[in-house]
C-alpha cells in the first residue's frame, strides 16, 4: 500500500515536473516573441522618428553663414529669443568657404544665405535662380601681408602669391592691387576658398598675402603680420543676405518666414549696436573661434537693418561680375 502510495506521488511529481517544463518553456517563447516584437518596434519608431526630421529639417528655415563677424546677427537670432519659433524654425547651416555656400544655394538645400553681392549675381545669372538681397552686412576684407616672408609693402608682392577667390570682390580686389603695386615682376593669384585654411596658410607663412574678413584678419594681424589694403577703402559695400525665392507652393510659407528672419535681423542689429562686440565675446569665440585677445581688438563694427544694397553697389557688382581672372593656383 506505501509502496502504492510513493508510485503515485512519483508519479504526481513527475507530472508535475512536466507540467512546470512546459510552462517555463512557453514563458521563455513569450518573452522572446515579446523582444522580438519590442525590437521591431523599435526599429519602425527609429525609423518614425528619422522621418520626422527629415521633414523637420526640410520644412525650417535655413540660412547659409561662414565664421565671420558679419555675420553676427545670424549667430545672436539662433542662439536667443529673438525669433518667434511659432513663426519660423531658423537653422544656420555653417560652411567654410563662400563657393560652399553657392553650392547649396544651387542644391535649394538653403533658403538664405550671408555672402557677397558680386558672388551673388554671378550666381543668379550664371544659374537662373531668383536670389533677393533682403541685408547688407559689414563683409570687408584686409588684404594682409607675411611679415615672415617680408611682405610689408604693396611692391613686395612681385613674385609672390595672394590668397583671393575667383568670382568674387577679393578677385576684382587682387586686380587692382596688381595694377596698384608698381613692381615689375608678376603677382600671382592663389584661388584658397576656404577662411579657415587661408588663416592657417597666414599663421605658417605658407602664403605670402592673403584677403581676409573679420575676425581672421585680426588674429593673422595680432601673429605680427601687415596690412596692406583694407578693401572699405574703395567706398563698395559688398557683404549681403540673399533670400532664395522659391517659386513653388512653399513660396508663401517661405514669405511669411522672410517677414519673421527680417524682424528677428533687425532686433539682433540694435542689440549688437546698443551693447557693442565685447557683450558678444563669447558667441563670436563660439561660431567663428576666434580667442580671447583677437576678439579684444576687433575693429568698431556697425551693422544697419534688413534693406537692399544701394544701386550704386549693385551696379558695381554687375560691372566686376564681367572681370573673369584665372588664378595659378587653386586650393579648396
């Protein structure tokens, strides 16, 4: 009877035992089905979600700037309250070098972009696109010579490189400084796009001239290099924001935007007139790099609210659009 007993509490246990296999057994395939199911969730809402910024991206409001001090105003609306996100998502996008800048105007991968009104035309024309000077910026160059390799007058130049980019004011100002220089030996012309390689180039004394915004001429300055020529000398007024007219059903939306980045532009332009470039020191340190002491003895900068350039500018820049100089040397 015992013997009975045990056989069937035997019995009962292995049953049991079974019983318990199988449910463990169901519960691991419920938690794999549930991560499975979890991975692919994921997925589709990674995927969701790169989506959402693809559209957000493309639906904001994105302007073109280089790390230069005119354009400042740009910095100060991206990094405040001075827009009104309910009317326009503003979005700087930072390239090196004003052909990078032409590249995505022509890509439609930018609504607006600070750049020089002679580049500009040449590019609305030379691509058909219906660019709008809605700012005149404070772009000025510094043509400033290697004190290293002796560059420290005009007639120096014979036999020596100037850094400049072709299309644009720094090429019509390298012609007139050739004509200007008095030397019987050919000044070259060295097509350097990029701001930050022809400050690098300066600061090592591999190049022997170079045109150069703000703040990079003070730093080259500051290293014990010479100025040259200052281009706000010859009276143009070339640095601009150019707004690129859609001409599709966004152009409304985009309209209204413009009316908004306008407003936005002219708060930040009194803001950096009333306080000066110092309250700004680190915002300027952060979008162009500029250090400490070179921001210190920046040149007294005014810029003026959102309007056109004067016709007299424009006429300019149509008149040097036409002078086509080949450089020797080209480096991006």
């Amino acid at each position: 009877m015992q013997s009975k007993q045990k056989r069937n509490t035997r019995n009962t246990n292995g049953l049991r035992a079974i019983l318990s296999f199988i449910l463990c057994a169901f519960a691991i395939i419920a938690v794999l089905s549930g991560c499975s199911k979890s991975a692919e969730q994921k997925q589709a809402e990674r995927k969701a979600e790169e989506a959402r910024q693809r559209a957000t991206e493309q639906s904001a409001f994105k302007i073109a700037v280089t790390p230069t001090l005119d354009c400042l105003p740009l910095f100060l609306m991206a990094d405040s309250g001075l827009c009104d996100t309910s009317k326009i998502d503003l979005r700087l996008k930072l390239f090196d070098a004003h052909d990078d800048i032409d590249t995505a105007i022509v890509g439609s991968s930018v609504q607006a972009a600070a750049t020089e009104l002679v580049r500009a035309i040449d590019l609305s024309r030379s691509h058909h696109l219906r660019l709008r000077p809605v700012a005149v910026t404070p772009l000025q160059w510094t043509l400033v010579g290697s004190k290293a390799n002796k560059i420290l007058k005009l007639s120096d130049l014979g036999n020596h490189m100037i850094a400049m980019t072709r299309y644009s004011a720094t090429d019509w100002l390298t012609s007139l400084t050739k004509k200007r220089a008095k030397t019987d030996f050919i000044i070259f012309s060295a097509q350097i796009n990029s701001v930050k390689t022809r400050l690098k180039m300066m600061e090592d004394s591999a190049m022997d001239a170079a045109w150069l915004p703000e703040p990079q001429a003070t730093q080259a300055l500051n290293r014990g290099n010479v100025v040259l020529v200052k281009s706000d000398k010859e009276g143009r007024h070339f640095g601009v924001i150019v707004y690129v007219e859609p001409g599709d059903e966004t152009a409304d939306k985009r309209e209204a935007e413009l009316r908004e980045f306008t407003n936005a532009y002219n708060r930040a332009v009194d803001l950096i007139n009333k306080n000066g470039l110092m309250h700004y020191a680190a915002l300027i340190q952060k979008y162009t790099g500029a250090d400490n002491k070179t921001i210190a003895k920046l040149p007294a900068i005014k810029f003026t609210h959102a309007e056109g350039p004067s016709r007299a500018d424009m006429l300019a820049a149509e008149k040097i659009r036409f002078q086509k100089h080949t450089p020797k040397v080209k480096i991006q």
